[in-house]
C-alpha cells in the first residue's frame, strides 16, 4: 500500500510528540500574524496623527487653543498630541506656581513630557517582544520535531531486514515537515520585527525633537513672562 505523502497524510502518520511540534507552530504562526495586523494599525495610525498634529501645530494656531482641543477629546490623543497636552498642561500649572523661576518651570515641562514619552512608546513596542520570541524559537521547535521524527525513522528502519526508500521516505518528509513549518512561523516574525522596531525608532526620534522644539516655544515664553512681571 502506497503511503499517503499529502500534508494531511504526513501529519495523521506522525508520532505524537510531532504531532503536538506541528500544532505549536501553527498557533505561534496564527499569533505571529495577529501580533503583526495589530501592530501594523496601531503604528500606522501613530504616524498618520503624527502627520496631522504637527501640520496642526505649525499653521500658527493659538497654544491655548489648540490645548483645549486636544483635553476636550483626551482619550483619543496620543503621541506628539498627548506630548502636547502634558508639556502645556503641566508647564501652565508651574506658571502660576513659580512663574519668576523659568528654570523650575521648564524642569517640571519637560519631566512630565519625558513621562508621556516613555509612556507612548513602550505602547508602540508591546508584543514587539513576542514576535521576536517566536521569531527566534520557532525554528529550533521545528527542528526538535524534526530530529524526532528522523530518529523515529532510523529506529523502525533498523527493526526491518530489507530497507527500501518507500520504508523511510514518509517518515524522514513527515519530519521536515516540522522544520518547514517553524520557519514559517518563525520569517514573518522576524521581518515584522524588525519592521516595527524601524518605524518605532522613527517615531521616538520624531517625538523627541518635537519636545525640543515645543520646549524652546515654552522657554522663550517663560522668560518673557518674567521680564514682564
């Protein structure tokens, strides 16, 4: 009787513990792609809102109005915006307090900022971690499975007087099968991974200079309220 050399086939004649190999790489693959539509929406929509704030904030629009725009609809602001409300909100609550001292002004500004930023980006980077788990691991789980499964091969070979090609072949291909598999759980991870990390980067950088600049607006303006008062 001819072996049943389909993927199905190979899978239903594997051994239990290649069994259990093939049906793990197939969830981390299902969770790989997850992981990656989600985190391609949610950076895509980063950098589109980092796009339409920064065109927002340099047209000339008024800081104070803009800032009650942005704490109007706060659960939905986020990256340059929600450095935005924090810097402005808590640099406008320093004013008042010790609006002779620019220095503590700004030192406070840019501690409340630097909070936001940590805060916006481990949000980008989550699950970032999990791709490149199982873009790491997923090959050596496959080839745990497959070495099983060749050793499995050899051991049944070795029962037998008169080996033939058409004996092992399903064995030894039900095996690699194993490997296949971790690779292709295991190559979008990584690309995505490093994919993401990229544009995350980009990101940090972006917001970082955006603080720099909105900071030099806020420095001007404290000193100038001081030589005024």
């Amino acid at each position: 009787m001819q072996a049943d050399i389909s993927f199905l086939g190979l899978f239903l004649e594997a051994s239990l513990l290649v069994k259990l190999v093939m049906l793990t790489l197939l969830a981390l693959s299902v969770l790989s792609w997850a992981v990656i539509f989600q985190r391609r929406k949610l950076i895509s929509a980063a950098r589109s809102q980092s796009f339409q704030f920064e065109d927002r904030f340099w047209s000339g629009v008024d800081l104070n109005k803009l800032y009650q725009e942005l704490a109007a609809r706060k659960e939905s602001v986020h990256g340059m915006g929600s450095l935005f409300v924090s810097g402005f909100k808590e640099y406008s609550r320093l004013s008042q307090l010790n609006g002779n001292v620019p220095e503590a002004v700004m030192d406070g500004t840019g501690r409340a900022m630097r909070v936001t930023l940590s805060r916006e980006i481990d949000g980008l980077e989550s699950n970032l971690s999990l791709l490149a788990t199982i873009g790491s691991t997923s090959p050596y789980i496959g080839l745990f499975g497959t070495v099983w499964g060749i050793m499995n091969s050899f051991i049944a070979l070795g029962a037998v007087e008169n080996a033939t090609l058409a004996m092992v072949a399903p064995g030894i291909a039900e095996a690699l099968i194993a490997t296949a598999m971790g690779l292709f759980a295991a190559i979008p991870a990584v690309i995505a991974y490093n994919r993401f990390s990229t544009h995350v980067e980009k990101l940090e950088t972006s917001y970082i200079n955006f603080m720099e600049e909105f900071s030099n607006i806020l420095h001007r303006q404290a000193y100038a309220k001081k030589e005024q008062a």
